[in-house]
C-alpha cells in the first residue's frame, strides 16, 4: 500500500471500487495503530495519515455529507475488521 508514490496512490483512488477503497482504508488504518508515533515531515507514519486522508477525500468525493458513514457501515458487516 505504501510501496507507490503518494501521487500514484492518489490517482488510483478514484477507478477503485467501494471495495478496494474501503480495503485500502482498513489497510491504511491498521498500519497508522501500528506505527511508531513520529509524526515529523516525510516520517512513515505521516505518509500513512497523509494516505489516510487522500481516501477519506475520496469517501467524501463519492457520498457527499455522508463523512464517513459508508466506511463504517461497510466495516461492521465484517466481523474481523470492527
């Protein structure tokens, strides 16, 4: 997941579908709460919160003041990623 370019990882975004994109965001989430904490400028786990926001903009981008509410549902009609 963050083997690509962020601006390659940007543009993927949007031919992905529901799936892929609330996959990528459970991804993405698992490795933020496994990350080491830094926070500085270029550091992995703000690559990862910088990724993170990419997909929730795309989120937005496809269910208008829904924020995040499709992810969520979507999440919880599995067990293992609640």
């Amino acid at each position: 997941m963050t083997d690509q370019p962020i601006d390659a990882f940007a543009a993927a975004l949007s031919p992905m579908t529901e799936d892929e994109l609330f996959t990528a965001l459970s991804r993405l989430e698992r490795e933020s709460e496994k990350g080491s904490g830094v926070e500085g400028d270029g550091s992995p786990q703000a690559e990862t919160l910088a990724r993170i926001a990419l997909v929730e903009e795309e989120v937005e981008r496809r269910y208008p003041g829904q924020l995040l509410a499709p992810y969520r549902a979507w999440k919880s009609r599995d067990p293992l990623l609640g």
